[in-house]
C-alpha cells in the first residue's frame, strides 16, 4: 500500500537500492519484533487480534505487491514491487508468531519467528544481488527499460548467472536460500490447525492460500525479468553493444550470490545468526522468556529446523536427474543419429527479429487481464492504413496499455486532497495580528478551565 518504495528504487544508485531494500526497510521489522515481544508481551487470547492483522496485512502486502511486480517494465520499479511482496512474507510469520503465542503454543511461536526472521535474513542476501545485477545492467546499458534490453546472457554472462541466482532464490526454488524460509513459513500456516479457534482456523487458512498465490506469481514474474533483460536478441542499440561489468561489480554480487547458495545448502548456518541474534542457544532455542521457548518440544511442534537437509535435497534431486540421464542413455543406446541443421520456425516470415519477441508487456498480459480490476487497465489502440481507412491495408497497429496505482487514487490521493483542504481553511487563522492571537490563547484557557471543571 506504500508509494515511496517504488518511487524511491529506480531514483536511488543501484548500490543505495541494495542497502536501503535488504537494511533500511528492515528496521520497521526490527521494531516490530521489539514491540510485539518486549513490550507488549502477547500471552493470552485476548492478544490474538493483533497476531491476525498482521496476517492480514502481511498477506495483502505480499500478495498485491508481487502482482504489481508481475506487470511492470522497469527493472528496479519491478524489484521494488518484490521488495513489498517479501515484506508481507515476513510480516505474515511474525503475525502466526504472535497467533501461536497468545494461545501458548511457545514452540510453534517459535518456529513461526525462526521462519520471519530467516525470510528477513534471506531476503537482504537476494534482494541486494538483484539490485546490483540491475545496477550493472543500467551501468551497460543505460536503461532501466525492460523493454530495451534482451540478449544480455551473451553479452553480460557472470552478470546474468549471478542474476540467475537472485532470481531462483526470490522464487523460493530449491536448493536456494528462499526456498528454505518459504518452507518454513509455509509449515507454519499448515500447523496452525493447532490454534483451538474455528474463526482463526478458518482466517489463517486465507492466508495461505495468499501465499501460495503469492509464490506462483512471483516465480511468473522473475521468469519475465530474467528471460525479457537476458534472453533472446538485444531490442536495441544500448543492449546490442553492451559489455560484461566491472570486476568490482562482479565481486559485489558474487558474495550476496556466494550468501544465497550456502544460507540453502546450509540453512543452520541461518539459525545460529538468528539464535545468537536473539540470544538463544542454537542447537537447543531455549529461552524462559522468548517466544524461542521449546522449539523441539515434540507437543506443538510438528516440524523443526532440523527437518530441512538442503544437501539430503541436492543429493535426490540429482540422483532423479541421473535417473533421467541414465534412462534416455539406454533408451537411445545404439541408435546411430544423424544431425540436420536447420533455421528456427519462423511461421512463413523468413526473418525472425527482435520485433517477433515477447515484451515485458505481452508476456504479463494473462496476469493483467485475471485482475484487471486491480490494475484498473485502459488499452487504446492506433490503425494507420496505406488507403485512407480501408481495413484490408493496414500499416501498422500501435497498442498502449496503462495501469493504474489502486491505492494512490482510491486513498492517498483522496487523504492528501483532504489534508491540504482542512490546513487551507485552517491557515486563515495565521493573520499577523497580535490581538488575534491574544483571542487564540484566551479561547484555548477558558476550553481548559472548562475542561478541569469537568475532570
């Protein structure tokens, strides 16, 4: 529901993007954690409303801010979308957090923190990769268009396989970092069949089908940025003629790279910072007082961090692709073969094209239309034709599609316009003069002995 974000991102050096997305919006997470824990002290029933707007918030935040990603064109507006989405992802297990503990259900308190908080360490290693992948691309290219790019695996190749890496991270695919804090989220919201409430059962339940939308969606989108900024043929000039980044540049995204694939393949590594974060012991997360309380106690506690083996999973999904190797080996085996070159399917033009290719808009054009009251779309279209207006000889068809922010026009603007209406009236009173001023104080005393009177 914010505006800055996405205003703020593609204004800000790319560096300053990856700080400001994987620190500086953390802090409000950090305060809420500080907030919720310390001071408030969520231990009864009574608590569990505030547990369930988080819920809500978070996976509105999540669900509506990937959805906006999964349309945009530029680049760094695109990532500050996603930047909203994985927000939502942790707000949503701190709110099962504060669910489970209202209800005293400690160890699964804990387990739905661990989640919401190895999302937020993840995504500060994911998200700065990505925000310094699209610096390096701006640096080449000079672009944050979408539409201008293409074909850059060629031409920017660590560039676009240290991408690779951000993006299969954000899209919780294993045996990436994201895929384990999405894990544990998504375990958390199948334990809170545990809540002895019907009404919070039934809410949570929302939440995760949210989440799973959440997820598909932004698999959709990275599968657009990746494919439209890397793949195909360059769609113009800046792309055709651009080189591989610095080493510097390189070197940046190489260790948030380097963070995403060790924080998978060894997500304990993840537990012990958050452990000592929260000064807990992390081979037993035992503490009287925090909501880490018992994470193993077998009660309410289903699952644990001790379940995930990122290795165990790199070890069967390559012994299922060695099955696959092994099968098409035997089943081609001595098979003589004989190989015949020949030009790509063109469809009868004879001279494929950058202009044949998928653009950032056509390839979201499904997403679109599905929640076009959302995006709150107008299409105008422009013919031009060879013979005044005879629809047989047409020149050329231009399409312009536009959306726009539900939120800006339907509560931001709104507020603001009011705002500035209710100051407008109010700045009258601001009239130079001193026995004006005397009549304010002596209006406000008499209000006050009133109001004294009455207490």
């Amino acid at each position: 529901m914010h505006l800055w974000l996405p205003k703020a991102h593609p204004a800000a050096p790319s560096n300053m993007s990856a700080l400001m997305s994987a620190v500086m919006i953390k802090i409000a997470i950090y305060g809420l954690v500080r907030t919720t824990f310390d001071f408030a002290g969520p231990s009864s029933p009574d608590s569990a409303w505030w547990g369930l707007l988080l819920i809500a918030a978070g996976s509105a935040s999540a669900l509506i801010g990937v959805l906006y990603a999964a349309i945009e064109k530029d680049i760094k507006r695109a990532l500050a979308f996603s930047s909203i989405e994985n927000i939502g992802i942790i707000i949503l297990g701190l709110g099962l957090s504060v669910v489970f503990l209202s209800y005293n259900l400690k160890s699964l308190a804990s387990f739905a923190l661990l989640a919401s908080m190895m999302h937020s360490l993840n995504h500060a290693a994911f998200k700065s990769l990505l925000f310094m992948g699209a610096g390096s691309i701006i640096f080449r290219t000079h672009t944050k268009n979408m539409e201008q790019l293409g074909g850059l695996a060629k031409k920017m190749p660590l560039t676009s396989l240290l991408f690779l890496v951000g993006a299969l991270a954000i899209s919780g695919l294993p045996p990436l970092n994201g895929f384990v804090s999405e894990w544990l989220t998504m375990q958390a919201l199948l334990s809170s069949y545990q809540v002895p409430n019907t009404l919070l059962q039934i809410s949570i339940s929302f939440a995760s089908i949210a989440f799973a939308l959440t997820a598909g969606i932004a698999l959709a989108t990275f599968v657009k940025i990746f494919g439209i900024s890397f793949l195909s043929r360059p769609r113009s000039v800046h792309a055709e003629r651009a080189t591989e980044a610095p080493k510097s540049m390189i070197a940046g995204m190489a260790v948030a790279g380097g963070m995403c694939i060790i924080f998978g393949f060894t997500p304990f590594l993840g537990i012990s910072v958050i452990s000592s974060a929260f000064g807990v012991d992390g081979s037993q997360f035992i503490m009287p007082t925090s909501p880490f309380q018992s994470l193993s106690a077998p009660q309410d506690a289903p699952v644990t961090p001790a379940s995930i083996s990122m290795p165990a999973l790199g070890v069967m999904m390559g012994s299922v692709a060695a099955a696959v190797i092994g099968f098409i080996a035997f089943a081609t085996r001595g098979t003589k073969t004989v190989r015949r070159v020949y030009s790509t399917w063109d469809c009868g033009f004879g001279n494929l094209n950058e202009r044949m290719e998928y653009t950032p808009t056509s390839l979201s054009q499904p997403i679109r239309t599905v929640f076009k009251s959302l995006y709150r779309t107008s299409t105008s279209i422009d013919k031009q034709y060879f013979f005044g207006s005879n629809a047989y000889f047409k020149k050329s068809i231009s399409v312009n599609s536009t959306s726009k922010d539900v939120f800006e026009d339907l509560l931001y603007q709104p507020l603001t316009g009011a705002a500035i209406a209710f100051f407008d009236r109010v700045r009258k009173m601001q009239t130079g003069k001193v026995n004006a001023y005397l009549l304010y104080i002596m209006i406000a005393l008499l209000l006050l002995l009133v109001l004294a009177r009455l207490i």
